[in-house]
C-alpha cells in the first residue's frame, strides 16, 4: 500500500480480534515511529508496551473511576459520561496491545516529536494489517507517579499519546472528511 492509500484509508479502530501481535512488530512499529521528524534532533520520545488483558482491564477500571469522580476537572469527557459508567465499556478496547508514548519534558518539541512518531506508527501498522486507535482516556492513569515508577518511565517523560494496535474485526470504509479550510493560498489568482 503506498503511503497516499495509507492517508486516504486510515481509520481508528475500536474492534479488535483476539489474534496477539508479535513483539517483533511491536518492536518494528516503534522503530518505523523513531523515523518520524523530531524538533532540534532531540527525538524526545520513549515508549512503554502492555500487553497483559489483566494489567489493562485494571487500568482501564481506574481511569473509568478516576474521571467519572472528577468529571468536572475533564469537560471535554462529559460527552462520554455514559460510556464511562458503563461497565462494559473498555477504555482500550479490549485490543490486545497498548502501545505508550511519552515525551522527554527537557526538550520543548517533545510533544511534536511523539505526536509525529504516533503518526508513523499508525501508519505503518496498516503494513502489518493492524488497526490502531489514540485513546485519550488514558492520559491521567498512565502518567501517575505510581505508574511511571512500575513501568520505569523516567520523572521527565509525560504522557502525550496512548495508542491501542490490534488486528481489527472488520475492515472499515474509508473515512470522510470536511474540505479543508485554506486561510491564504499565494497560488490562487
């Protein structure tokens, strides 16, 4: 697939099959994100893998918990309210891998560095046929004191993107989206 039918197709998926996805391309995958390009050089990510259902239905519990007692704190989660008092709901969809990014806070890029690196590795795991999808509700339970601690993530590393890679149930159609607004266009006459 080349690179403009990865862009045009791409889509987050929220569906997965039980099917493990080999740290081999686990591995890949953060490598190909590490090509990304990185603000003064600095190439200020790192990168935390589970893959333990247990370790992320726990986590997933906690966030759930966490931003349904401090909903106010999150306006832009009062939409979900409801997903998050369901049971059911998932935070990571059950996909069989969460995939960390964090940024080195020294370097003022880091949050561009690790945004480009996601970008990458989303598009590369279309190579591999696996589906990805950023997940948002994560950002305050995988960047506690006591997670970083577990997982050995440095103090200076924050938090900037949480993806979920999987193999998706179903192939979706690609995605549509509004024209895109052009503020200035030199070329145009």
């Amino acid at each position: 697939m080349n690179i403009c039918d990865c862009i045009n197709n791409r889509r987050s998926i929220r569906a997965f099959t039980d099917k493990v996805v080999e740290s081999d391309v686990i591995s890949q995958l953060i490598t190909l994100g590490t090509k990304a390009a990185t603000g003064s050089g600095y190439e200020a990510w790192g990168f935390a893998v589970i893959t333990d259902k247990n370790e992320m239905k726990r986590l997933s519990d906690e966030s759930k918990k966490h931003l349904r007692e401090n909903l106010e704190k999150y306006p832009y989660f009062q939409q979900y309210e409801s997903w998050l008092k369901n049971e059911k709901f998932h935070i990571f969809n059950n996909a069989p891998c969460v995939l960390l990014i964090y940024g080195d806070v020294n370097s003022h890029w880091n949050v561009y560095d690790c945004t480009l690196a996601a970008s990458n590795i989303m598009y590369a795991a279309m190579e591999y046929d696996l589906g990805t999808c950023w997940i948002g509700f994560a950002e305050h339970v995988c960047d506690t004191e006591v997670f970083k601690s577990e997982y050995k993530i440095p103090d200076n590393y924050k938090l900037v993107c949480t993806l979920v890679v999987g193999y998706p149930k179903a192939q979706l159609v690609p995605p549509s989206r509004k024209p895109a607004k052009v503020f200035f266009n030199g070329y145009v006459k």
